[in-house]
C-alpha cells in the first residue's frame, strides 16, 4: 500500500486537520486550507467538492476492503466468519503510520455535531453494504443484518481503541479481540478480566 498522504490532495488533507484542529472546522475556510500549502482554492476544488470531503474521502476505499474480504471467504463460512474476513481486510488499510492522522482528524469530528451524524451515516452505509453481500451469499434474515453491524460495530469500537494515546496493537488485532467479545458474549460466555474472576 502507498504510504499516507501522497500527492497535493494528501497536503491539502494535512494542512486542512491541522487548521481545522487549531482553529476549528467551522471556522476555516478552503481557501486558506489552499493557502497554507502553497495552493489557490480554485486547486483545493479540484481535489474535494467541499471541506467536509477531506475528512470523508477513503470511504469506498474502506467498504471495497471489507467486500473484497467477504468475497474471498469460503462459501461455506458462517456468517460471523464472513465478517471476521470482511474485518481483517478492512483493518488491514490502516497502516500505523496513519494512526496519528485518524487520531486527529476523529478529534475535529468530535467536536463537531454536524460531523459527528455524518461519520454515523458513513457506518451506517458499511453496515448495510455488508448486508447486501451477505445476502447475496444466502446469508438469510436476520441473520445477515445482525452480522453487518456488528461488523461494523466492532470496527468501530476496535478504531477508538486503536487511536489511542499508548495504544500499540495494530487495528486488526484489536479487531480481532473485540470480535472474540462479541462472540463470547454471543455465547453466554463473555470474557471475564482478573478483576470480575470468581473467588
């Protein structure tokens, strides 16, 4: 995988979360993310519709990821071990070099109301992609929906995790242990930590 942040729209994308950052998101504007790489706002336009776009380009990239793991798990797989499949591909695009940058930029979408109901609507839709794909394996109802969000669920739940300040493990182990909680649980089998160990 190419490394993080190639290219002018990668500039733009870093100028753009640290303005955004310092100043806020509603407060800057595209031309002076532009600005401080040395660009015009007509160049920024040429890379993303908007501003908001910097902070949600790499959406279909994610998805294609999990389909492209799903699509190669046997056809025999249960569904959950579809999903662990669409997991592991899916984490496997976020190197750790881009640990600071996510890190970041889910501190501007945490600040903002608008950005944070447009990053739940981004995993709403991986949720209902993975539905379809599940579906179209013969992953019946309702066991293909509550796959999906759990899918997309413990995605979730793991990249909090993983953006961490002190946080080491990569995003698919993470995954993968949150995804091992969810199935003991599942179970009736939740894991136990050393505190909550029976006397």
């Amino acid at each position: 995988m190419a490394r993080w942040q190639p290219g002018t729209s990668g500039r733009l994308q870093a100028a753009a979360l640290e303005l955004f950052a310092s100043r806020g998101y509603e407060q800057t504007t595209a031309a002076e993310i532009a600005q401080a790489v040395g660009l015009t706002e007509r160049t920024f336009f040429r890379h993303f519709s908007d501003k908001r776009e910097v902070l949600f380009r790499g959406q279909e990239q994610l998805t294609d990821a999990f389909l492209r793991g799903i699509t190669a798990a046997p056809d025999d797989a249960a569904p959950m071990d579809v999903v662990a499949a669409g997991l592991d591909s899916g984490t496997a695009i976020f190197p750790d070099e881009r640990r600071p940058h996510s890190r970041l930029r889910q501190s501007v979408i945490e600040q903002n109301p608008a950005l944070q109901e447009r990053e739940r609507h981004k995993m709403s839709h991986l949720a209902a992609t993975i539905g379809d794909a599940l579906r179209a394996r013969g992953v019946g109802e309702p066991a293909a929906t509550l796959a999906a969000e759990s899918a997309s669920t413990v995605f979730g739940i793991a990249f909090i995790q993983w953006i961490r300040e002190g946080e080491d493990r990569s995003l698919t182990e993470i995954s993968r242990t949150v995804l091992s909680e969810l199935r003991g649980l599942a179970g009736g089998n939740p894991a136990r930590h050393p505190a909550q160990q029976p006397a």
